[in-house]
C-alpha cells in the first residue's frame, strides 16, 4: 500500500512540476502535515481539476470524527488512560508483593522437605525403619505449619488460588512424594489424597491439595522405589522386592484408570513403568537364585528356616 | 561381602538340601491364619486404591472436558473476533458508520454467544485455574473491542469498560467472569498490531489525521506497557509482544514522517484519483 502511495506520489511530482512549479512550492509549504488543523481554507489550485463526488461533501467533518477532537480527545482520553495504567501498575505491585510473601514460605516448605527426605534417605542405609519415621514425623508438623500461612496469605486474595499455584507446585509435589514414601514404609499402602491433605493440615475447601500434584508425587515416591529395593536385597531383606512389586504392579494398574493429558504428569506416569521393571528385575534375581521360594512366602521366614 | 557370601552358602545349600522342605511347609501352616489376614488386608488396600483412583480418574474426566469446552469457546471467541477486526478494517471515508455499526453488532454478538458460553462453562469458578484454556480467546476479544471503541470515538476501552458489558451475561447468582489485568495487557499489545495496519491504509486513503492520531495513540500504550511489563507475572510472553509493538510504532512513525516529507506531492494526485480526497472539501472555493 505504501509503495502504491508513493509511487503516486512521485508520479503527482512530476506532473505537478510542470506546468506550475509555484504551485508545487507553495503547496510545499502551506500543507503542515501534521499541524492538525486542517482547515478547508487550505487551498490548491490543483483541486479545481476535480469532480465533487456526492458522497463527500463533508470531507473534513468525517476526518475530525475519525480523530475525535483532537484537542479534547488527547486530554481527556489520555488522562484517563493514564489512570487506568496507573492503576494496573499499582494492582501489579500487590500482587508482586503478595508473590513475595508466597515464595518466602515455599522456600521454609522447600527447606523442611529437604531434610525429610534426607533424613528417609537412611533407610538405604539399613537403619531401623521405625527410627527414620518417627525423626522425619517431625518435621511433619512444621511443614503443616507452612502450609497454614500459604493458606493465610491467599486468604486475603479469595478465588486467585490458582493464581499463584505455580510457585508452590513442583514443592508440593516433592511433599507428596517424601509423606507417600514414609506412609508406604510404615503401612505398605498407599497414602491417598484425602490422607496427605490430613497430614498436611489442608482442607480442599480453602487451600487445598491439587489431584494433580498428588499424583505427580506419588509418582516421584515410585522413582525411589527401585533403589529401595536394590539396597534392602543388598542388605539382606529378601522379601523387600516381592512386597514393593505387588504394591508397584497395582499402583500402576491404578494409575492406568486415569485418562490423563499429554502433560507432565503423562510423562512422569509413563516413567513409572521403569521403575516397575526394574523391580521386577531384582525380584527375578533374587527369586531365580531360590533366595525366596514362591510368592506368598515371606522371605524373613525362608531365612528362619533355613538357619 | 559378608552378605554377600552368605548368600551364596545358601543358594548352595537350598539346592544341595531339599530336606529342609517339609520344615518350610510347616511354617506355611502355622502362619496359614495370619497369611490369610494380610492377604485379605491387602486386597482392601488394593481395592480402597482402586476406590481412591476412580474418583480421581472421575476428577480428571470431569476437569479435561471441562477444559477442552472451554477451549472451544475461546476458540470460537477468537474466531469470530477477528471477524470483527476484519470488518473494522473495512471502513474507509465514507462508508465509516455503517462499518462501525456492524462491526459494533458483531462484538455484540461475540459476547452474547461465545462469551456467555464461556462463563456457562466456568459457571464463576476456576478463572485462573483455566486462564490458559480460555486466554488467547480472552486476548483476541480484547484486542477487537479496543480497536473498535478506538475506530470509534479515538479512546482507549479500558477494562472496566469491557468488564462492565460482560456483568450482564452472567448469572447473577454467580461471581462474573472478569477479565484479569493480564489478559488485558496481552490483548492491548496485539491491538497495536492492527492499528499500524490501520493507521497505513488510512495513510494510502489520504487520511492523514487519523494515522497520526493512531500514531500518537500507539506511542502512548507502548509508552504504558513499557512500565508495567516488568510486573507481570509471566513477562515473557509480553516481552516479545512489546518488541513487535515497537516494530508497529516505528512502522508508523515511518509512513507518517514519509506523509509529512513527501505529502503535498501527492494529495493531489490522490484527489485525482481518489473520489473523496478530503481536498474536494475546498470545493467551496470554485
């Protein structure tokens, strides 16, 4: 279009030039484009040249309502566009604000987390099993106290929970899994969503525990299996990789019941299988070696036995 | 080490003494009784497992359909919006007001069919939770709805302003879909895309004033974005929207310096070829 503009342009130059080149010059000088005040006194000796169509015989007032009084509109408009800008500026800093508050927890969750699981981590090591939970039950407490001023702080935003999800998800996530491995190791079943939400002093209502990130954590609790079982047969508990297998193999069977997305928990669903075969690769290897006979023989027995 | 020879002592003793067998079987028959109150156990645990799972796979069911209606829609918004950006586009000199009423009923007609869809499907709940879903539908509407109120009356809609037409659809039971600040920003910044097509055309149709107005327009929201693009919450998306919008600014700024330079060269012609050339307005003068 520009192109078009100015080829006319050069075209009108030329022809302009001459048979008046006053004309041209003085036209030059007398059309300020951007003056804005285009006044119909604006006169071209080239315009008498031209048929009046019809249709516009205002052509001026449908250019000055096309830019809404130019005077008035840039005051007022402007003004209250300004307003409107200063006013998202200041909504924007709240909830930078209320973010910054929002991070400072997830940080002590983060933290708390940490030592929870490595405290959890000792059970590769062989330490008494009752042990490790009753130190990582601890700092339960502090994490349901965490979770009690995220829950204070969206209080004051209702309804933006989802908002700011983000910032405490992938911890969450972490939170899960670490409560789901403690939970399996005491009871050898799974911890469900109502359960975690109990330890974690949430109630769905207000600040609750997203499905979702529920089931990415169990998932994560389930990538820790396998090494779990290696270090338990290492250390002489044969019947570890039988129990995690059949806990596995239904946990897997669950999780295939859900009809999930193409999302990351997909992705983190479809690893799970990984670590089920790999579990069944020491049940295997402890099996074939005739570690433990048949299945439904708990391996603690078979070791009595043969002593 | 240790372990691990024991582990072979016994592999070797199992296989060299199958005696101790019945001594196994014996003990299978003595824990027989508890053997069948741990299986029983876990088969409540599998299936309270299989119970938690349905309702989650209910959960999930219920949520992705919700989601992918609510794409729809936003599909459907963004569709029928840029509809109404086209038909803005249309208007030239003369025909300025019949273009601006239709596109002004198409934006009707946008909110009263696919926008009241989308808050029937959120029915006041999960407007954050779904922003994604419904967002670039959101973006697209806002960006109609401001380049016709600015076609229209040269003013920036604000969000209140486009807030306040969507109250009446919903119902009043429930809390009314609202327009986040970001959705807003997102759409605001594509708007400046159209206006600099806008503001050329109306260059090539001689109405100069009016791209400078665009000009002086675009330049202020660029100016404002400027300050609040680092506040928002997921920058990056609008950090490469305002290096486009700066793109659309010095588009303008161009093609009017080049009016300004070259102008009275070729208004002329424009009246000559032109039918409306708004210089027939000096007509009075014959």
């Amino acid at each position: 279009m520009m192109s078009s503009a100015f080829r006319n342009a050069h075209l009108t130059a030329s022809r302009l030039i001459n048979p008046k080149p006053f004309s041209s010059s003085s036209i030059l000088h007398f059309l300020p484009l951007c003056s804005g005040d285009a006044s119909p006194r604006r006169s071209n000796p080239l315009r008498h040249r031209n048929s009046v169509s019809p249709s516009s015989s205002f052509p001026f007032c449908s250019i000055s309502s096309f830019c809404i009084p130019m005077a008035g509109g840039d005051g007022q408009g402007s003004h209250s566009l300004e307003k409107q800008f200063d006013s998202f500026r200041v909504q924007l800093e709240e909830s930078a604000a209320l973010r910054e508050q929002i991070r400072a927890v997830v940080m002590e969750i983060e933290s708390a987390t940490r030592l929870i699981q490595a405290n959890l981590l000792l059970v590769h090591q062989s330490r008494p099993i009752p042990e490790v939970i009753e130190k990582s039950k601890e700092k339960i407490n502090d994490l349901k106290k965490f979770y009690g001023r995220l829950a204070e702080i969206l209080r004051e935003c209702p309804g933006q929970y989802y908002r700011y999800h983000g910032d405490w998800r992938s911890e969450t996530q972490a939170v899960v899994s670490q409560l789901a491995f403690m939970h399996w190791l005491e009871t050898g079943t799974l911890l469900v969503h109502t359960e975690a939400e109990e330890k974690l002093g949430l109630n769905s209502l207000e600040f609750g525990l997203e499905t979702e990130d529920y089931l990415t954590g169990i998932c994560f609790m389930s990538n820790d299996l396998p090494r779990y079982v290696v270090n338990r047969v290492t250390a002489g508990d044969y019947d570890c990789p039988r129990k995690v297998m059949n806990f596995l193999t239904d946990l897997h069977a669950a999780f295939r019941m859900l009809n999930l997305r193409n999302d990351f928990l997909r992705k983190k669903f479809d690893s799970m299988k990984y670590d089920l075969r790999r579990v069944e690769e020491v049940y295997y290897d402890v099996k074939i070696r005739g570690l433990i006979s048949g299945g439904d023989i708990p391996g603690v027995q078979v070791t009595q036995g043969q002593s | 080490m240790l372990s691990c020879s024991s582990v072979f002592q016994r592999v070797a003793f199992m296989l060299m003494a199958p005696k101790l067998k019945p001594q196994r079987l014996h003990q299978i028959a003595e824990t027989g009784a508890e053997q069948l109150v741990k299986k029983a156990r876990t088969m409540t645990a599998e299936s309270s497992m299989k119970d938690a799972f349905s309702t989650y796979a209910d959960y999930l069911n219920n949520f992705n359909e919700k989601r992918e209606r609510v794409v729809k829609a936003s599909r459907d918004i963004t569709m029928n919006s840029k509809k109404v950006i086209f038909q803005v586009h249309r208007l030239s000199k003369d025909n300025k007001e019949e273009v601006l009423e239709k596109a002004g009923k198409d934006l009707e007609a946008v909110r009263d069919q696919h926008f009241a869809r989308l808050m029937r499907e959120l029915q006041g709940t999960d407007f954050w939770k779904l922003r994604r879903a419904y967002s670039p539908g959101v973006q697209e509407y806002v960006e109609a709805a401001t380049f016709y109120k600015f076609c229209l009356s040269g003013t920036l809609c604000t969000l209140d302003d486009i807030n306040a037409t969507l109250v009446p659809l919903s119902d009043p039971s429930l809390e009314p879909l609202q327009i986040n600040i970001l959705d807003y920003i997102l759409g605001l910044a594509d708007l400046t895309g159209e206006l600099m097509r806008m503001a050329i055309g109306r260059i090539s149709d001689g109405e100069i004033e009016f791209a400078q107005r665009i000009c002086q327009f675009v330049r202020q929201i660029h100016r404002e974005l400027m300050l609040v693009v680092p506040k928002m919450d997921d920058s990056y998306d609008m950090k490469s929207k305002m290096e486009v919008m700066l793109q659309s600014v010095i588009k303008i700024e161009n093609a009017c310096f080049s009016v300004h330079v070259r102008g009275s060269e070729y208004i002329p012609l424009l009246g000559d070829d032109a039918p409306t050339s708004y210089l027939l307005g000096a007509a009075d003068v014959e």
